[in-house]
C-alpha cells in the first residue's frame, strides 16, 4: 500500500446499514424496557405484591447496555464519522450509569429512580438519532 492511498481521504461514505441495524434493535431493547418498567409499576400498585414483576425490566436492561455496546463497536469497525462515534460513546456511558441510578432509586432516594426514567429518554432520542444516521448513509452509499 503507498503513502498517498493510505492518507487519501476515503471516496465513499462509511457504510449505515449495519449501524442502522443494530441501532435499531436497540431501540426495540429501549421500547421493550419502557413497558416492562410499566407492567412493573402497575403490577405492584394494584396487587400489592413484589412479585418480582422488575426482574425481567433488570434482565433487559442488561441486554440494552450489550446492544449499547454493539452500536459502538459497529461505528468503530465500520468507521462512521466522529459524530456518530461519539454519540454512540455517550450511549455506553449512558448505559452504564442505568444500573447505578435505578440501584440509588431503589436503596436511597427516589430521585434517582427519576434519573434512571430521564437518562433512559435520553438514550433513546440518541439512538434515534443514530438509526437516523445509518440510514442516510445508507441511501447515501
């Protein structure tokens, strides 16, 4: 490979699919989070019962910070604009922190259980914008 090949700027777009993809099913992950939280919530208020009702909102939620994972993994490897990487940056962090706010709401302050609901609409209109993203550059490429 020559100097000049390996400095020249690249002639096509980075490829969207495969963001677009897994972007996609992570906001299916995020839609799937809100419900089960949902049942969740309305489970214990009118039966009165801890039934375990938030042990599969816990086990997606897991699965989520995965596919958080997999959308940036995705933009490095497929080498996507700074934007989308560090968009899907903030989406990890993000991620990570899920656990921690919904631990703090449950053993101190209900606030955080707010956080936990904010930060998780934020990680949505993120990944929103990422799905955006892939499919432009799809169509562009």
């Amino acid at each position: 490979m020559s100097e000049a090949s390996r400095s020249a700027p690249r002639s096509t777009p980075a490829p969207g699919r495969p963001l677009a993809i897994v972007a996609g099913v992570t906001m299916f992950f995020i839609a799937l989070q809100f419900v089960l939280a949902g049942y969740g919530i309305f489970e214990r208020q009118y039966h009165k019962a801890d039934d375990g009702w938030f042990e599969p909102h816990q086990a997606v939620g897991y699965l989520t910070i995965l596919s958080i994972i997999a959308v940036l993994v995705v933009a490095l490897v497929t080498r996507q604009e700074r934007g989308v990487v560090l968009r899907a940056v903030a989406l990890v962090v993000l991620g990570v922190l899920q656990p921690l706010l919904a631990g703090l709401g449950g053993d101190t302050s209900p606030w955080y259980g707010v956080l936990h609901a904010a930060v998780a609409v934020a990680i949505a209109a993120i990944d929103g914008v990422l799905i955006g993203q892939g499919i432009r550059a799809s169509a562009r490429s």
